[in-house]
C-alpha cells in the first residue's frame, strides 16, 4: 500500500469512528430510559460491531486497490443493515421521535459519505480532437487501467473523468487514431484538451488496456457504430458512397426492393426510423425514388445506429435511431475533398475563419444526368431527373467554456417533362413533373458549468415538402383565346423545436442525462390547386394540422463494482393535435454483466411511442407517401421491445462478437384500407371530398429473431460478417379476414459478407456479397373469367351490347407469395497515389468497382402476363394465356470514379 492509500485508509477510520460514536449517542438520547429494556450496552456494543465491520471493510478494499466509491457503498449497505435488521426491532418501538428520523439519519448518512469522499477525488476532463483539423471526436475513450475506470466523449468531444488523488495513467483512444497515455500526478482538478493523431492500425498492446472501448465492456446494447472511413471503402451502386447502404449490410437491418434507400429494422416500417442530423430529423431521406441517401459521406463525422433498449434522451419513434453528426470544418488549415463519377459529383471545402478558435464546412453534391441527355432530345420535347445537395456548418469558440454551432442541410429532387407543339394559329405547351426537397437548420450552444457538468441548448428547423403538378396551355391565335388547365398537388411537414440537455458526473460510476424538447408540427397531407378552363372551374383546397409533441427524461449509467453496469431511464411523452391530448411514460433499461474480463451477458428493455405516421400507397416508401398526425380518431403508435444477448472481444485478432435476441410488440400501427390511396390526379373533383382518416386501419405486429455479428474496425484486414434469422407478422381487422400475415419485408434469413483488405498502401480491395430471403407479396394466383358488355352504337339512338370477355385474379392469404432469394456480389479496387497540383499536395483515389457482379437477376417486382384468346367468345383460358412475369432493374453496373483530399 503506497502513502497516499495509507493516508486515505487513516482518513477512513478516523470518519466511521466519528460517525458511529455520533449515531451511539442518538440511539441513546432517542431511547426513554423507562422503556424497560436494558439500552445501557446495547448501543455501545452495536456501534462498536458496525464500526468494525466498516474498518474490516475498509481495509479489505484498499489494500486490494479497489475503488473508494466501493468502500461508500458497502459501507451504506452496513449502515442500513443496522438499522432495518438490528436497531429497528429494539429501538422502533421506543422512540419518542417520529419514525421518519431513521430515514433522515440515513440520508445524512449518504451525503456526509459523499461529501467526505470528495476532497480525495479529482475530475479530468476536457475536449478530443483529431490532430492537424481540430475536429472533436464523438464517442473516444477515456481509461485508467490500474483503476479500471472509465469514459467517453459525448456528442460535441467533450470528456469527465473522477479518479483517486495519486499517480495516474490516462490512455486516450479511438479507432483508426493513435493511442495516447498520460502519466499525471493529481493534486487538483484538471482540465486536458487532448489531440489524436491518424494511423493505419492500432497498437496490438495498446488494444489490450484500452476496455471501455470493448463492445463486451459497454451497457448499452443493440447499438451499430461504423467508422466513417470504413464505410467509404465499401463498393457500392455506380461508385457513390451511401451510408444507408452500409447500414443495410448489418444485422437486423433490411433493404427494401433493389436499389432502395429505405430501411427496416426488426419489423418496423421506413417511417418507424428516427433519423436526425445534427439534432434535426430528416423525413424522407432518400434521391432518385429510393436508390441513394440524401447524406453526402465527405461531410459527415460520426453515424450511430440503436436497434432496441434506447436511451431515454431518443423519444418519438418505434424502431431504429439513427443519430448522424456533421463535421465541425477544420480550424487550422484550409482543406477539401471531392470526387468526379458516372452520375454525379461533389465538392467538400472546409478551413479556419479564425484560427483553432472559428470554422465553416460547405459541402454540395450534383447529379448531372438531366445535362447528359439534354443534347439527345429534341427542343421541343424533353425531359430529366436531377437532384442536388448542400451541407454547411458555422462554429465559434467563444472561450474554453462556451461554443456555438450553426448547421444546415437543403436537398431537391426533381423528375420532369416538357413538351410543345405549335403550328400555323395554334400553340400548345405541357409540362408536368415531381420534386420534393429537405431543409433543415440547428443552432446549438455548448456551455462546460463545471469539470462534471455540461449542457447543450439547440434551436431546430426542419422542413420536408413534395408536389406533383401537371400544367397545359393552349393557344389558338385564329380565334385569339387562351386555355389553361394546372393541377398541382402538394404534402409536406414543418417542424421548429427547441431542446435542452445536461450531462452531469456526479460520482466516477455515475452518468446523469437529463433533458427537455418541444416541437411545434405543421402537418399539410394535402394541398390541391385545380384549374380547368375548358369548365371554368377553379379550386384551392388545403387542409392543415398543427400538434405540439413534447418530452422530458432523466438516465443515469451507473457501475455497481467491476461485473455489473446498468443503464435506467425514462421519458414522459406528450403529444396535442386537433383538441385531443395523449401522454405515456417510457420506461428504458440497458444492463452489462461481465461474465469474464473479454465476455459479459446484456439485456435491455425499451418501450416506445410514435405520434407521427407516414401513409404508403406502395409500401416502398416513395417520396409521394405523405406524413399525418395522430388525431382523435388516429391513435398513437406503441410497442414495447426486450433483447438478450452475449458479447466476447477476441484481444488478439481485434475481433468483436455478438449474439442478440429479440421480441417486440407493436399495436396501433396503421396502413390504408385496401385499394384506398390519396393520390386522385384522374378525379381532381373528388380530391376536396377525400379524407385520409376515413381511409386509415389500424392493427397490431409482431417481430422477433436472432442476430449474429463479428466485426473487425481496424487493421489491414478488416469488415465484418452478420446473420440475422427474424419473423415479422401483422393483423388488421379489416384486411386478411383479420387473420395474421406475414408483413411484406419478412425475410427469414439475412446474410451480409463484407471485406476490405490493404494489398499495400497505394492499393485497397473491397468486397460485399449478400443473401436473403425473397420478400412476402400479395400476388393473385389463380384466375377466372368475366364477362362485361359493352354498349356499341349502331345506328342513332339504337344501341347493341358487345360482349368482351376478360379475367380477375384468385387470391388467397395477404402476401402469401415468396419472391426467389436476392443475392448480390460487389467489388471494388482502390487505387492511392499522393500527386501535385498547384503546388499542393494532393492525395488522388481512383476507383474502379462492380455491382452485381455475377449480373444476378434479383426481383424489382413481378405481374401476370396474360395473353387474349384468339377467339373473343372462348370463355377457356388455358395454362398458356398465363404468365408470372419477374423484372430486375440491375445487371452487372461498372463504375468508375476519381477521388482526391488536399
């Protein structure tokens, strides 16, 4: 034992001394001495047993280098053991004070521990960022490994960290960067701004000490990281870097239909996917009807996905969160990146507007397929698809305590068509398309209160709006008229909020969150302008809901010794639209129990409620699904998700393994009634008279499954394998016979292989193969026919019926049709050369990949091809008039493209 422990020991001794000799005189003086028991040793003779008990105890804890926050603990265990076991049955009865004076004794008791614990402690803290830009790093880890404690950095950098006053190692780590240690002697509070350097792969040794980043050491379960460089090695659709992409190849996570950008997680719906960026949520996150994401990898720092046992601060949503966080822009030097390929390109810049102290980031991103075609279609007929996108990020240093964060997204799509004609007297012009487009805006301001206190206050703007239109105008110069016809519809969802948070470190094994949010929605599911001058008629319709969806958590990650860590939480949510009020307590739960130093056992358990909804006409979640609010007649999406699971870090081979499973529960999900829909561009009349709630249904869902990972983040070889085994059921009353079905991204297994290997440093390969069950369709498969007739005119007022002879389809259960299995192979080559432009350095990427590249014939979607009989009035239809037609949209698709960093 080394002074400094002697002297805390001696420190110890001397308190409980003074505590027990002060509690001996309060049982005696509370203790009427007519009471008839014999109390002139009783006191003396328990105290003196607590007393040494605590000593033991004491002794025991420092001599084998245990945490002081240990010895507090027991020592309130035995404190509260004598008074409930020993004195309660003696004393209790006797008391002349009110009974609640035990109570208040313990409670002193605790915060006297506290307190005479604390002058022996000091905290560490400050920011981590990545040396040469002064980025801060989400998530880096904080360890002292002779004390075996530990932390992290939160969402801006910032790290608290309270450790015993002695001699210290502090290792800082964080995958892909170069591990530091600091040996420091603590006499005082200390704040330390730490930078890291990049490298190409971690200290084998350094791995070793660095626990808290071990996926078997962290409470929270059912949790994805991706380092974001990683993820940029991974080949992919015609060379653009998708994060979503890469979020599909995980387990528990699914695509959609080919080429989607969409996911589903454990049974959830697109719409069940909180997505946020930079504290903004994003609604539809998808370019070119669902085959990219809308976020641009160069501008993006960290990406966190949770699949079950959320954290309380995440509310809102049933299924995933996925919190994405832009780059703060370098504040030393002026840098920027970019890449030229097939389809689009983009330009990242970014530099210090006052050095280490101010920044800006601006990164755009541009389609160029429209520009492409343009020169081989004709002038007055032509038509194209284009969309773009533009991150930016503003922040300030005011001083050491205090940042401020100013950010934004806006991104468009838009599909359109135009077409003229003109001849002699008469002109005619038609145009007719599809946009939607993302804005989104947060400004945030960081303040450090103290070593253990921080807070984050964020103002949010987030605005999501879609319209399709069909505009014509007619010009006839003989008879100098004009006729116009327009139709346009619109949807869409406004959100401004704001939101406060706190984390606070009150102990070494405590990290309290707390926090508030409110947001004002303004929900438009439709606007329609009708126009027709050929009736003269014209209509404005628009149809507008406002709600106010509120909430307020606590969480606390605790440490109870070295074998259990357990992460409590819970959210209030409330949510006002129309007049009706709903409010629900969320209850949140995450557990680690360290079975062995590199294997421990998790369990979670989260329940969730969802206000907002988005209704899908075609379950692919095109941009023409429109979001609506609950109402009083809509009720709230619910459901409640447990998982179990075991963790093992393989030191040696930097391996992570996990195996999870889960069971979730959902009611009060909603679709359409079936062949409702909301888009009435062929009936503009009846558009005003149409009402989204009177087409609504509501049921329940089940999922559940086991899921499977082995990961390697870093080193020369690195991906990772997953394997998720699931089953997704649905029950509507009014669909099926309100039976269950199996919900249309059921997929029984899920196979995801991925690869990235450094052949040396200026060569890079890649590798993806994928596997999963055909998802479930609501196919016809049978058919029998019908015969209409046909009013045909044969002479004035004198009408015959034709008779035409066609077919309806069989069904059977809901999507009680499998489609074949979706496999895919893609690979890439990377390769690296540092080269000169300008007298710049310049680091130059040129990639050359495939996808598909067995040129896999994957199902789009499938329809009957049926052909007429020869003879009209032969009502036979034979095997052969019937087809199952299956379209696949991507062959083997080369790519090509050219990256540079300077």
């Amino acid at each position: 034992m080394n002074y400094a422990l002697f002297q805390e020991y001696k420190y110890i001794i001397k308190s409980v001394n003074s505590f027990s000799f002060e509690l001996n005189e309060l049982i005696r003086q509370a203790i009427p001495a007519q009471s008839g028991h014999d109390f002139e040793s009783y006191p003396d003779e328990s105290c003196t047993y607590l007393r040494m008990q605590m000593i033991k105890l004491a002794f025991n804890v420092i001599s084998t280098g245990k945490q002081f926050t240990e010895f507090v603990y027991r020592y309130k265990m035995y404190f509260c053991s004598f008074i409930y076991i020993v004195a309660k049955p003696v004393i209790m009865p006797s008391l002349k004070l009110p009974g609640f004076l035990i109570i208040a004794v313990f409670l002193f008791f605790s915060v006297t521990c506290e307190l005479f614990s604390q002058p022996k402690r000091f905290t560490i803290s400050g920011f981590i960022y990545e040396k040469g830009s002064r980025e801060t790093l989400v998530g880096a880890n904080v360890y002292e490994p002779n004390l075996r404690i530990g932390s992290t950095s939160n969402t801006y950098g910032f790290y608290s960290v309270t450790l015993p006053r002695d001699s210290v190692e502090i290792v800082f780590s964080y995958v892909g960067y170069t591990t530091v240690v600091k040996e420091l002697v603590l006499t005082g509070n200390l704040r330390l701004d730490i930078e890291l350097d990049r490298s190409i792969e971690l200290d084998e040794v350094v791995i070793t000490d660095e626990r808290m980043s071990r996926i078997s050491q962290t409470t929270q379960m059912s949790r994805l990281e991706i380092p974001i460089q990683q993820a940029r090695n991974i080949p992919m659709l015609l060379g653009e870097k998708d994060l979503f992409k890469v979020l599909q190849l995980m387990p528990g996570v699914q695509s959609g239909t080919e080429g989607t950008s969409g996911f589903y997680v454990r049974g959830g719906g697109p719409d069940q996917n909180l997505i946020i960026l930079d504290d903004a949520i994003v609604y539809n996150a998808s370019h070119l009807f669902g085959f990219f994401s809308v976020f641009n990898g160069d501008a993006i720092k960290s990406m966190q996905l949770y699949k079950g046992g959320f954290p309380a601060r995440y509310g809102g949503r049933l299924s995933s969160v996925l919190d994405i966080q832009m780059k703060d822009g370098n504040k030393q030097k002026f840098a920027g990146e970019g890449g030229i390929g097939l389809i689009s390109s983009r330009l990242t810049l970014e530099g210090p507007i006052v050095k280490d102290k101010a920044s800006f980031l601006i990164s755009g991103r541009r389609t160029y397929l429209d520009a492409l075609v343009r020169p081989f279609m004709p002038k007055d007929s032509y038509g194209g698809y284009f969309f773009y996108d533009l991150n930016s990020k503003f922040n300030y240093d005011i001083d050491k305590n205090n940042r401020i964060f100013v950010s934004s997204y806006m991104g468009r799509d838009k599909f359109f068509i135009n077409d003229s004609y003109s001849e002699p007297g008469f002109e005619d012009e038609f145009e007719a398309g599809l946009y939607w487009q993302n804005l989104t805006t947060t400004v945030r301001w960081n303040h450090v209160f103290s070593d253990r206190l921080f807070a984050n206050a964020s103002f949010i703007f987030s605005d999501y709006r879609l319209e399709i239109y069909s505009r014509e105008k007619y010009v006839d110069n003989f008879q100098n008229t004009t006729r116009e016809f327009d139709l346009s519809y619109n949807s869409g969802i406004r959100d401004i909020g704001l939101k406060y948070d706190i984390t606070w470190n009150p102990l070494p094994n405590h990290l309290l969150r707390a926090g508030i949010q409110t947001i004002r929605h303004k929900f438009t599911p439709s606007a329609v302008v009708f126009r027709d001058d050929d009736i003269g008629k014209f209509e404005r319709t628009q149809e507008i809901h406002y709600s106010l969806e509120s909430g307020i958590y606590v969480e606390d990650e605790i440490s109870m010794g070295d074998k259990l860590r357990i992460n409590p939480g819970l959210r209030f949510s409330h949510f006002r639209a129309d007049g009706k009020s709903y409010m629900n307590l969320e209850p949140r739960f995450n557990s680690n129990l360290i079975i062995y130093p590199e294997v421990s056992w998790k369990a979670s358990f989260a329940s969730m409620n969802q206000y907002v909804h988005l209704l899908s006409t075609t379950g692919i979640g095109l941009p023409t699904d429109l979001w609506v609010p609950s109402t009083g007649q809509i009720a709230p999406q619910r459901t409640w998700q447990a998982a179990t699971g075991f963790a093992y870090d393989w030191l040696n081979r930097n391996l992570e393994f996990s195996i999870e499973g889960y069971y979730k529960k959902s009611r009060d999900i909603i679709g359409y009634t079936e062949g409702a829909s909301f888009l009435f561009i062929d009936d503009p009349e009846n558009a005003e008279n149409f009402s989204w709630q009177d087409n609504i249904t509501s049921g329940e869902a089940w999922a559940y499954g086991l899921e499977f990972l082995v990961q390697r983040k870093s080193g020369r070889f690195s991906g990772w394998a997953g394997y998720t085994l699931s089953w997704i059921q649905h029950r509507f009353d009014e669909l099926n016979f309100g039976e269950k079905f199996w919900a249309r991204y059921d997929r029984r297994h899920d196979i995801s292989l991925v690869g990235i290997y450094e052949i040396s440093p200026r060569t890079t390969f890649s590798a993806t193969w994928v596997y999963a069950t055909g998802n479930a369709y609501d196919l016809g498969t049978g058919r029998f026919p019908v015969v209409s007739h046909t009013p045909f005119p044969t002479r004035q007022d004198d009408f015959h019926y034709q008779p035409w002879f066609n077919s309806a389809n069989v069904y059977e259960k809901k999507n009680s049709f499998r489609a074949a299995s979706y496999q895919r192979l893609d690979v890439g080559v990377q390769f690296h050369r540092e080269i000169t432009r300008f007298g710049y350095p310049v680091k130059r990427t040129i990639e050359l990949g495939a996808y598909n590249a067995y040129s896999r014939k994957n199902p789009f979607f499938y329809y009957w091809d049926s052909r007429v009989p020869q003879n009209p009035f032969d009502t036979e239809l034979d095997d052969m008039s019937r087809r199952l037609m299956q379209v696949s949209i991507f062959p083997i698709v080369p790519s090509i493209s050219v990256n540079f960093k300077f």
